[in-house]
C-alpha cells in the first residue's frame, strides 16, 4: 500500500490540465534520468503527480530552481536546449516513420522488441522538452519584458505580443489551409474533391489522436461534418484562405516595424532575444506535434505486441511503458482485468525520486483530492484573469472542452473554455465567439489562432476549466484580461 505521508509535506504547483494516456504519462515522468545527458543541464525533477481527469502538479521549488537555471544561462543555454531539443524529436520522428513502414506481423519475438526498445529510448529522450521547455519559454518571455524600453506593462505585453510571434507555420496552419482549399472545392462540387480530401485525410487525420488516445483520430465522417458546418456558416473560404496567406508576411512586417520604432539594433541582446522567442513559438507545437505524431506512427508496434498477448488493443493507454515492455517479452497479460478496471475508473500516476506508483479506483480520488485541496479550491472565483492574446469583448455562453468527444459540444456563438488548443480544436475554435485558456503564453496554439481568426482571447488564466462550467453566462472581457461571470448554470 502506497504511503500518502510521500507527497503530504511537498509544495504541490498545480501545472496544467491534461487528459493523456497512461502509457505517455509515464514516459513523460520517467525520462528525466536522460535530462542532463539530452540537454546537458544539471537538474532532475523528484516529485510529479498525475491526476487521471488531468490535473498535474510538480514540487514548485523543483521549477524554480529550471527557471533559474535557464535565466542565469542566458541565451546561450536558450539556443543549446533548442538545438538539442530538435535534434531529439527528431530522432523520435524518425524511428517512429521506420517503424510505421514495417510488417510488424512477420517480425519474431527478438525484432519486435528491438523495434520496441529504440522508440522507447527515443521517446524518453525526446519527452524532456514538454514540461522544461514551457519554463523556458516563460523565462524568454520575461527576459524580452525586462529588455523592453520602460514604458506601462500594458504596452510592454502588447510590444511582447508582436515580437514573439511565430512567423513560421505549424501543423495546424497548413491543416486549416488545406481545409479551407478543400471547402472551396466542396462548396463548388468540384471533380477534385473527393481526391484532396483523401489526401487531407492522411495527411492530418492523426491530429485528432494526440495524447497516446488513438481512438479519436480523425474519419472521413468527422471531416465532413466540419466542412457541412463551415458551409452553413455561410463564410467564405477563399477570402478566408487569402487572410491565412498573408498572415506570415504581416507578422514579419509587424515585428520588423516595431523593432525600427524601437531602435532595436540587430547585434543587440534584445533583437536576439526576439529572434529566439520566434523560434521557441514555432518549436512549442512542432514538439508536441511530432511527439504524439510518432506515437500514431508507430500504433501497429504496440497493436502486434497486444495482439500476441491476446491484450484487447484498445487498452494500451492504461498501461505504463515498463508494463508494454514486459508484455512484448513474454507474451502475456500484463495486468489483471480488475486492475485495468479500476484504472479506467480513477488512477493517479506518483513518480518520487524516479520511482512511479499507480494508484488505480475510485478509492485513491477522494484521499488525494484532501491533500490537494488548497490548489483545487477555485468553485467561490466570480472573477478570473488572464493574458491578453486578442483583444475584443463579447458575451456567451460556456462550452468546456477537456476531452476530444467534448469539441463536438461547442456551437456557433459559444464561449470556448479549454486547458489549451490543439491544431485538432479547430473546427470547434470555427464556431466559438471567443478562447479561454488554463495555460499558454503569447506564443502559443489559442493566441495564434485568435489573431488568425481576430476573436477574442484570455490565456493562461491557470483556473478557467475549473471555476467555470458549461451553460454559464459570462463576459469576456479581453481589453482588460477579465472573464466576469454573470450568471452560473
């Protein structure tokens, strides 16, 4: 039996929430025994803790002591960690693209776990660039704050806005491209159609299975309930098309302008510092992007191993990797059906000193919830703040997108209230009036697309997913970086 007394007297900061699968939950804790050999930085967290709902909290004196690290290395470290960060994803990508390419059905016993151990290894290596690279961006972001020419923090933010913005496109950039070239041709009945939408269909259905939940990757019918809803909308894709593709040049006309006005020299720690926060923009998504994408990839690997282990597939997600890695050695189930019962109920992943405990069924919900009471107590808020990512000011009603099912709750004119956007919350962000946010700085997913589709948008309020809920009317006030609610469902 797992000792609460571990993690009672740990300084518990609530980090995000996010729904991901078992199996990447516990890839993600246990590859900081790789950090300092990945990115050369001496620092290893020993407290993390997984709620299955979503919530994760990290030992915040642990964060603090990364945020110092990269705030006294300065932009040099900045760049290292870049470096090596791409340079590992990418090794993830490109084992997962082998692997993806293989008839895993003809492999033996010793092929398939050779296949196995190198993803694996290349999954713990390329995991430390999520939680470490959100602290470094918010050191970057700070850094450029505190180079800024003094003025109010108001228009310090706003300078900061324009500055970091990502100028090269992510995933979800070219998905909403190829979508609106798409509508184009089925709003015309054009003989092309059905042929691009094959093709948009392999090229970004795996959008829809991020987090190790494959299960929610796109199918045709998805796509063509998001183009019947884009039609009804009565908007007009290639107008819309036309704004996307000026974007990036406006974007660099923005940065270049303000940068002249500001008498910024190139050579200047400040323009370096710019160019560094543009890039970690653009490294934000395509990590994670390329991160779950290799996971979609390299699905058939982790369904032969089940298959041989007569495990029903479907399951994988509720396994730890030490767990898939024993069943692709012997064979056999890996854990008992009363287990894997009570982990679909409630489990939460504890990870001290490198050591994971699985605390699986609803009797672990209530015992941790007590210790974590104070950083869950958000239900008396009636005012919630944020950074501003796209000004404006609206009214509407709640919709709380925690789960891929839940983007089909959002309709037209809705608030949507999320953790953070993904490129997969797209046709729900089509919909919604305006993004509200846990998470995210000014350089991430919601405040691109917001300025993309110029509605308003809060991000990183921290609480948003748990004070509010759905059918509450509230009014989003991104001019301050207030939400106000006026009247709970």
């Amino acid at each position: 039996m797992f000792n609460l007394n571990k993690i009672k007297n740990i300084e518990w900061l609530y980090l995000v929430n996010r729904r991901e699968a078992l199996f990447f939950r516990t890839i993600t804790d246990g590859c900081y025994k790789y950090f300092k050999k990945v990115t050369g930085i001496n620092w290893q967290p020993t407290a993390i803790l997984r709620i299955s709902e979503g919530e994760v909290f990290n030992d915040a004196k642990e964060l603090d002591q990364l945020r110092l690290i990269f705030s006294q290395g300065g932009i040099k470290l900045l760049q290292n960690f870049s470096k090596s960060l791409i340079f590992n994803i990418q090794g993830l990508d490109n084992i997962a693209s082998k692997i993806e390419k293989v008839n895993h059905k003809l492999l033996t016993k010793a092929q398939l776990n050779k296949l196995l151990n190198q993803y694996i290894k290349a999954a713990f290596y390329a995991h430390n660039f999520l939680t470490p690279m959100v602290i470094a961006d918010q050191v970057i972001s700070q850094m450029i704050l505190d180079d800024l020419p003094s003025d109010s923090d108001k228009k310090k933010q706003k300078w900061l806005n324009i500055l970091a913005s990502p100028t090269k496109e992510n995933q979800h950039t070219k998905e909403e491209r190829s979508f609106l070239q798409l509508a184009i041709l089925y709003k015309n009945n054009n003989k092309e159609f059905n042929r691009k939408f094959n093709i948009h269909l392999k090229r970004f259905s795996w959008i829809g299975a991020r987090q190790y939940l494959w299960e929610n990757v796109w199918t045709k019918e998805d796509l063509l309930k998001r183009l019947d809803s884009f039609i009804k909308q009565n908007k007009n894709p290639k107008k819309e098309l036309q704004y996307l593709n000026k974007i990036s040049k406006e974007k660099k006309q923005a940065t270049n302008k303000l940068l002249k006005e500001l008498s910024v020299k190139r050579n200047s720690t400040l323009f370096k510092l710019v160019q560094l926060a543009k890039e970690y923009a653009y490294l934000r998504t395509w990590r994670t992007d390329i991160i779950y994408g290799a996971g979609y990839k390299a699905r058939g690997l982790f369904y032969e191993i089940a298959k041989r282990a007569n495990f029903n597939k479907n399951n994988i997600p509720y396994l730890s990797v030490n767990e898939i890695l024993t069943m692709a050695k012997t064979y056999k189930q890996p854990i008992p059906i009363t287990e894997l019962k009570k982990r679909k109920e409630f489990f939460v992943l504890v990870t001290l000193n490198q050591q994971s405990y699985i605390l699986s069924g609803k009797i672990w919900r209530k015992k941790i919830k007590d210790i974590l009471k104070k950083n869950l107590n958000f239900k008396k808020e009636k005012i919630i703040r944020g950074t501003i990512a796209y000004q404006g000011f609206t009214k509407g009603l709640v919709k709380i997108v925690l789960q891929t099912e839940d983007i089909n709750k959002v309709k037209q004119n809705n608030i949507l209230v999320t953790v953070m956007t993904f490129p997969h919350f797209v046709p729900a962000m089509e919909k919604a009036k305006a993004f509200i946010t846990d998470e995210g700085g000014i350089l991430c997913h919601a405040a691109i697309v917001s300025r993309e589709m110029k509605k308003p948008c809060i991000i990183g309020t921290k609480i948003a997913t748990k004070v509010l809920k759905d059918g509450d009317l509230v009014e989003v006030d991104a001019n301050k970086g207030v939400v106000k609610i006026l009247k709970k469902k």
